[in-house]
C-alpha cells in the first residue's frame, strides 16, 4: 500500500524499524549460540548438547505465549482453513494454448536467472572481502550495506530496481542476488573471524600482503564448506525465482502472472508442474553437490 501510493517516507520509515529489529535478533542469536557453545555456521562438526537443551525448552514454551497474542492482534482465526473452494472446471479447448507456450524459453530463463543470482551472491562476497580488507571502515560500510540486502526481500527490491531498470532478467538476478549476497557475505564474516589466525598472521609475517594473507590464510580453510553453503542458497534461489519472476517480469514468474490475470487454470497447472520439477531437479543436484564437497573436507 505505501508503494501503490508514493508514500516513500512511510517505506523508508517502516524499513529502518525493520532493520532495527533484524540486528537486535541477530545479535540475541549470535549470543545464543556462543552461550550454548554451538558451533560455528560452517562448522562440519556439532557441540555437545551441554545445558542448552533444557534452556531450548524453556525459550520455545516462552515462545508459545507470543504466538498467541500476535494470532489474536492479527484477527488469525484458524477456523478458516477449514473452509474449503471448489476449483474451477478444466476445459479441453486450454489445454492447447497450455501446451503452445514458449516453454523452452520459459524454463532456459529460470535457469538462467537463478545461475546469475547464485553467481552474483556466491562469489562476490569473498572479493568485496578481500577488496575492503585493509581498511576497517570499509568493511563496516559492506556489513552495513549487506544488512540492507537481508532486511530487503527480493520482491520489493525488484519492485525498486524497477524505477531505473526494465523488467528482465537481470532485474530479477540482480534483486536475488543482492538479497542473498547479504546472507552468504555475513555467514563468511562470521566464519572468518571464528578461524585462528595463526596462518594468517604466519603469511603476513613471511611478506604476504593483507589481502594474500587473508586469502591463503583463512578463507582457504573456509572455502569448501562455504561452497557447499552456497549450493543450497543456489537451490533456495530457484525456489524463490517465481516469486520475483512475478515483479520482474521474467521467468516462469512472469508467465504465472499473466495466467492468473487472464484465469487460464489448466496454463497454471502447468506452469505450477513445471515449477515443482524444476525445483526436485534444483534440490537433488544442490544436495549432490554439497555432499560431495563436505565429504572432500
């Protein structure tokens, strides 16, 4: 509603709020997790179930409350999933223009949308590291600005791109990659500080500059296993590429709007069919790969 009517002052309002919001749950998580002595978010190994099982209890019986008074002051009545519509009839004569559509097209897009979302994410977060290596201002301008690409979901960052950018592909890959980017760059921060340095340090020591050292010092013990973290945020991808397809106009995503602005049920059953081979194949192919890589390291 406040974009449809222009009102960016309550968007920008509403997104700071938001912010605030994700850094201080970050935060409460990363304590969390240093607390109950878990391990790290590329950590190949588990910790220990310690006293953290009893406090996991009590924060989830703690949670049960919450949920509740946030049903009640959104009018959530669970009595209306009981309540059942009727599909609308199939005709015979749709399933022709079903079957003519550009299918090949509609599926080389997807794929092609998710490879450059996944490119832009996975390997643009270690050289904006390594770029910004030498100064700590730097790397607090690309914490900063990696939080807004967690904070923004895709669909309202192609729905900004939009006001300099045409409906295509590389809107699409660039609203996918930007949110994911956030996620990937944070999870290798957090992986790199939680390395010992001595390797680092050693580098360092012997000539190598900052950016080497950094390198060969540490994200080369990191490098599998983020790997194998950014197979399943690929996958995550694809599933999330009908979604920003329907703002972007690209993909299957822009031909599942077009169908359901005209109605055509047997196009969306199709279309829907596709999608959910496209994302079995996506799956497989993401697990395959992950486990190859963590059996590797």
């Amino acid at each position: 509603l406040t974009l449809q009517s222009l009102q960016f002052r309550e968007l920008w309002s509403s997104l700071w709020l938001l912010l605030a919001v994700m850094l201080t749950l970050e935060a409460a998580i990363a304590a969390l997790r240093r607390r109950w002595g878990m391990p790290g978010r590329f950590g190949l190994r588990g910790g220990q179930v310690g006293r953290r099982g009893r406090e996991l209890v009590l924060v989830g019986l703690g949670l049960v409350p919450v949920l509740i008074l946030v049903a009640q002051a959104l009018a959530v009545d669970p009595r209306a999933l009981l309540h059942w519509q009727s599909l609308p009839a199939l005709t015979a004569n749709g399933w022709g223009a079903a079957l003519a559509l550009p299918w090949p097209g509609l599926i080389l897009s997807t794929l092609v949308l998710t490879l450059l979302a996944a490119g832009l994410a996975v390997g643009v977060a270690p050289l904006l590291l390594l770029l910004v290596a030498p100064w700590w201002w730097g790397r607090l301008l690309l914490q900063l600005s990696w939080a807004f690409g967690r904070l923004w979901p895709p669909p309202l960052t192609a729905l900004l791109l939009l006001f300099v950018l045409k409906p295509g592909v590389i809107t699409a890959a660039l609203a996918l990659g930007f949110h994911n980017l956030g996620i990937l760059g944070r999870l290798l921060l957090e992986g790199a500080e939680a390395t010992p340095d001595a390797s680092e340090q050693a580098l360092r020591c012997s000539g190598s500059g900052a950016r080497l050292a950094l390198l060969y010092g540490r994200y080369s013990s990191l490098a599998r296993s983020y790997l194998a973290y950014g197979a399943y945020r690929a996958d995550v991808i694809l599933r999330e590429t009908v979604v920003v397809g329907l703002v972007a106009g690209s993909g299957l995503g822009a031909q599942l709007r077009e169908s359901l602005s005209s109605f055509a049920w047997d196009q969306l059953l199709l279309l829907l069919v596709a999608y959910a081979v496209l994302t079995l194949v996506g799956e497989d192919l993401s697990d395959r790969g992950r486990r190859r890589l963590l059996a590797a390291a």
